[in-house]
C-alpha cells in the first residue's frame, strides 16, 4: 500500500533486520512504516501488510527525521553502545527535540525498551519528568507491549496527555 496521510508514521531508527518481528508486534493497526537504518540489509524489501505501508530509509537516523514531514510513533529498541551498534542517544534531548519537530502536538507515543537511555534518563522518562522541544513524557497507562519488554510513552505538547 502507498503512504497513507490518515495513518499515523511510526519511525523505527537503528532498526538493522528488526522488520517483521516489529510488524508483528504492531500489526494489530494500520500505520505508515518507516524503518531506517545506515546498512541497507538482506531483509529489506517489499512487505505487504494489510492496510499498512513500510518503507525503508537506507539513512543515519538524525539525518532521517529532516526527511520525514510527520512523525507519530518512535520505536526504538535493542541499539547499544559496543560494536554493532548505533551508541545514538535517541532518548536524549537533542534527538527527541528534532523528532517532536515531526510529532502531532498530542498523542504521540514512544514505545522502547529503553536503549541508550544513558545514567537516569530511563527512570526520568517513566517519572515524567522529561520535557524536551515543548512535550512532555509520560508513561502510558495501558502497557500494551510489556510482554515484549517495551515501554509505551505518550508525547503531547505541554504536556496534555496523562
Ligand atoms: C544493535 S543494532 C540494533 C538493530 C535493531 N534495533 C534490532 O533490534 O535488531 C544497531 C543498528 O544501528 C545501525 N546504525 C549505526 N549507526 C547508525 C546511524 N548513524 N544511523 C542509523 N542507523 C545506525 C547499525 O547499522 C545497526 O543495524
């Protein structure tokens, strides 16, 4: 399927063969997929997912969110520091200040398993107690995704959503 406007954009940076897995475990809704990553792999090609569109950003990942005109869901987990991976601060300030950029000013969400959320930045996110680029964090009261080890974060400006 072609990109959608109505469909919300999830944005998976760092995603390496992370592909099906990831439409799995968000297949229940239709979205526009966009996975990134700087290394094109073997797994990458045409998906066909009822009602959704994937794409695949052969990109470094801050360079990627310049490319995209909406953004409405972050997924990002499994990145790391030592070889093969990223070491991008993707929960940080600077990174999620260019992203929200991209975001609608309410109901955005992230869903990660916290990776390369460096000292407490993890802690700080679930306490809501981050706001970068004029959101807020919070922690979503539905879980839906715990059985895969991710947390769900809703995203709005000024911090609306609880
Ligand atoms: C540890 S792997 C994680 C892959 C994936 N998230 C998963 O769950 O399998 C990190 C990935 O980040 C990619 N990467 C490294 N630097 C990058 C950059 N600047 N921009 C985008 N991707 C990058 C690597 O090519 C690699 O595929």
């Amino acid at each position: 399927m072609l990109f959608n406007n109505n469909l919300k954009t999830v944005f998976y940076p760092c995603c390496g063969l992370d592909i099906d897995s990831t439409l799995n475990i968000l297949g229940e809704k239709s979205y526009n997929f966009i996975f990134c990553d700087i290394k094109h792999y073997n797994n990458w090609g045409v998906k066909q997912r009822p009602n959704s569109s994937v794409k695949f950003l052969k990109m470094d990942a801050t360079e990627a969110i310049s490319k995209l005109t909406k953004i409405d869901i972050l997924f990002y987990r499994r990145d790391g520091t030592s070889e093969g991976g990223s070491g991008i601060e993707v929960l940080g300030d600077e990174y999620l200040s260019a992203l929200f950029k991209k975001f609608p000013t309410s109901d955005g969400q992230i869903i990660t398993d916290g990776s390369n959320a460096f000292g407490h930045r993890l802690d700080q996110l679930k306490l809501g107690t981050v706001r970068c680029g004029g959101y807020n964090i919070q922690l979503s009261k539905t879980q839906d995704f715990s059985k895969q080890g991710l947390i769900n974060f809703l995203v709005s400006k000024g911090g609306q959503n609880v």
